[in-house]
C-alpha cells in the first residue's frame, strides 16, 4: 500500500500559512477523491479542502494550529 501525504494547500495567491478549523473525518476512516476532509482558514475566509486521493486517513496536523503553505497535515493509504 502507498502512503500519500496531504500538505497544507496555497488557497490564495497571499496565502503564507492556514489554521486547521475542523478534520470533517476521523482518523482510520475512508475518504474517498472530492470529499470534503478538513477546512482551512486563512486571513480572509474559512475553505473546505477535498481528498484528492481515495484511502484509509491518519491526521497528522492539530486543530487550531497554524501551518506554513505545503506543510504535511495528513497521510493517506491508498
């Protein structure tokens, strides 16, 4: 099994950082590619980020924690 890291997404093209609102799934849940898996806010509004692959989840960021553009915040089996 492949092991796919989610990064923290550039939502906008000022965006230096995002905070982690809300995991929308659990950790060990399967998601699958357009869910919607967790939301981000940055400086202007709160976005709902999709799955971009289908897989077994394991969150590796906190919620209500600020993370750099492109930093991990989750892996995915696949």
């Amino acid at each position: 099994m492949a092991s796919m890291t989610l990064k923290m997404p550039k939502l906008a093209v000022s965006m230096q950082e995002g905070t982690l609102v809300e995991w929308l799934v659990g950790a060990g849940e399967a998601v699958s590619v357009g869910q919607a898996i967790y939301a981000v806010e940055s400086e202007k509004t709160t976005f709902e980020v999709e799955s971009p692959f289908g897989g077994t989840i394991t969150p590796i960021a906190e919620v209500g924690e600020t993370y750099p553009v492109g930093s991990s915040i989750a892996k995915i089996e696949v």
